[in-house]
C-alpha cells in the first residue's frame, strides 16, 4: 500500500471512501471540499493521509496538527476520520496508516496524538490499542445537532 497526502484530483473518490463511514452524511460538493482541503492544511502538518492500492484509495485519516500555548509551546495533534474500505479491513492497512499520520505529527513536533471513536465496538477499541494507542483519558464531547444528524 502507498501511503501519501491527498490531492485535488483524488477527492472524488476520497469522498466516495467515506461513504464507509458515514454512510447517511449529506455529500459535500467537490468545490466546497476542495477549499477545506486548503483550509486544512494551513495549519502547519496538518493533512489528509490516503492509503492506495494501484489507484484505488483503500484507506484515509486526517491529521489536524493544533497550535498550542501550554508544554513550552509544543503542538498537539488529533486523528479523525479514520476510515478503510469494507473489503479492504484486518490487513493491517489501517494501522500502516495511522503509522504513517504518528510520525507525521512528530515531525511536526507535537508532543501527543489524540483520537476518539464513537464505535462501542470492542474490535474497533483492539484496532487502535493494536495501533499503539492508549485509552488512559475521558473523551467528552458536544454536539451541534442542529448542523449534525448524529
């Protein structure tokens, strides 16, 4: 699998992965997409990492690299949208992956990765143990439903 930064012409089918996902999300419009992309990367590290097989993307994350005050000024990092195609799961691409987005934000010299999940699922937990994470904090969040079917 390579492993690399999504570009413009791959967002098509960024946005079709995604689908595996949140298969109920309303679609953003490729324009719209496009602009958060650059959006995106004007924080320094941060990106959108893909995993193709052939030309077909198998597997993404984003990486959103946080400026931060507190740690001598040291960043932080935060993985969301980790997502890999159906037919394509529990081959390791996934973890190849977050490797990948890790060392990336250590590059970038943040001082901790932070993911949470939304899944109970208790292989979905083993998956990001497996993938060198800890669950040793509480995550809380709110919502804005009114923007959000869930």
């Amino acid at each position: 699998m390579q492993i690399r930064s999504v570009e413009k012409h791959d967002l098509p089918q960024l946005m079709a992965l995604y689908r595996h996902l949140n298969p109920n999300d309303a679609d953003t419009e490729l324009h719209d997409a496009e602009l958060k992309l650059e959006r995106l990367r004007a924080y320094p590290g941060s990106d959108i990492f893909i995993g193709c097989l052939d030309k077909e993307i198998v597997a993404s994350c984003t990486l959103v690299v946080i400026p931060n005050l507190t740690r001598g000024g040291a960043p932080y990092a935060l993985i969301e949208n980790v997502v890999t195609q159906a037919n394509y799961r529990n081959r390791g691409y996934g973890k190849l992956l977050l490797s990948a987005a890790v060392e990336a934000a250590w590059r970038a010299d943040c001082y901790k990765v932070m993911l949470l999940t939304g899944s109970q699922s208790e292989s979905v937990h083993n998956f990001y143990l497996a993938a060198g994470f800890e669950q040793n904090k509480t995550g809380f969040q709110i919502r804005n439903y009114s923007r959000l079917d869930n």
